[in-house]
C-alpha cells in the first residue's frame, strides 16, 4: 500500500510516461484510433501541467501507467483481430485520375459541374472497378 508521503514521480519519469504513451500510440495501424490516442495522450499530459502537489502528481502519474497499460493491451487486441481489408480510396483516387485525364482528353468541359455530372453518372461502373482491385 504506498505511503501519504509517497515522493511525486521526477520530471524525468513523467515525460518518459509520455513518450512511451505516444510510442503504444503510434503503434495502431488505424489512423484514427492512433491519431485518438495520441490526441488522448498529449491532452492529458497538457491539462495536468500546472498540478504542483506531489500526492495529486503520484495519483495521475499512476493513472497514466495504468493509460499505458491499456493502450499496449489494445494495440495487442487491434494487431490480432483488425480487419486485413485495405482501404478503397487509393484505388478511387486513381480511377477519379484516369477518369478526369480521359474525360479532359476526349471533351472540354466549360464547368466542374458540367464534369461531376459525367463522372456520378458512370460512378456504378467506377465502384465495381474499385472491388475488383480490393
């Protein structure tokens, strides 16, 4: 059981918490739930900055190493049972590509309308390519 007069962690160690919360961050490979964490994480740290009293320091220290655990225990779970499935927009981003070159080397259009109407109308064919890619 830790003492009333427990000594408050050095600054040394609360900004090691810290890195190693943004290193268990980063290590998600889903963007928003890494950009979460890491959010999360920086969020925490800025406001509690200005705590002064050594007790309340221990106390949150201690809830950040308990963070820390967690989030090591969930990028262990996201590693395990995230979905193997890449994203689709690499490949709609090359098709919208391939679609504006052709479509600018076949007609020249006198608006961005005038061109969003051409490129939704043919959007059904342009999704079964992108799940053919997948």
């Amino acid at each position: 059981m830790p003492s009333s007069a427990a000594a408050a962690p050095t600054r040394t160690a609360v900004l090691s918490l810290l890195r190693s919360l943004l290193r268990a961050s980063r290590a998600f490979a889903d963007y928003n739930i890494r950009e979460y964490a890491i959010r999360r994480s920086l969020d925490g740290f800025r406001l509690n900055a200005a705590v002064s009293d050594p007790a309340e320091i221990e106390k949150l220290f201690q809830e950040g190493r308990a963070q820390l655990e967690v989030v090591r225990r969930q990028g262990l779970v996201y590693e395990l049972y995230a979905p193997k499935v890449g994203s689709a927009l690499p490949a709609m981003v090359h098709i919208r590509v391939d679609f504006i070159a052709l479509a600018l080397l076949s007609k020249n259009f006198s608006s961005a309308e005038e061109f969003d109407v051409l490129f939704f109308s043919q959007f059904p064919s342009i999704l079964a390519r992108i799940i053919q890619l997948i």
